[in-house]
C-alpha cells in the first residue's frame, strides 16, 4: 500500500489527462505508450517515464485544446552549480 501512495502524484495527474483526452487509449496513444503500462501508472502501481510524466502534464496545461499533438513544452532541466559566492 505504501507503493501506491508514491504513485499517487503521477496517477492523479495521469488521471487528469485522461480526463481531457476522453480515455486512457487516447492519451496511451498521445504518450507512444502500451495501454496496459498505463493503466498500472493511472492505478498507481508503479510510476511512468518521465518522458510520458512531462507529456501527460502538456496535457493538462492545454486543457481542451490538448488534442492536437504538440512536442513537449515542458522540461527537466539540471540543476547549475551557483555562481553567487
């Protein structure tokens, strides 16, 4: 049970772009995934690549106007070291 609850971010998002997109194949589809690996991320089993993670957030941040296929706006960037002394 306690897996799950690590999970939970990632399946309440991935929920919500199903939402969106009207079913978990759309957004399988939408994400270049097996519609079985996301149906165990939308459940909370385990937790999805990143890559699909960011997608599923471009989604979100569309809203209804997330249909059409769109690259990735949003990014991972790695943390620079700081340049204040």
């Amino acid at each position: 049970m306690k897996r799950m609850e690590t999970y939970r971010p990632y399946a309440e998002a991935l929920r919500a772009a199903v939402d969106i997109l009207g079913d978990e194949k759309q957004l399988a589809d939408r994400l270049g995934v097996d519609a079985k690996d996301l149906h165990a991320w939308v459940e909370g089993r385990s937790a999805p690549p990143l890559g699909a993670f960011l997608e599923a957030l471009d989604v979100i941040a569309a809203g209804p106007y997330s249909h059409g296929h769109r690259r990735a706006r949003v990014a991972v960037l790695p943390e620079s070291p700081s340049t204040t002394n």
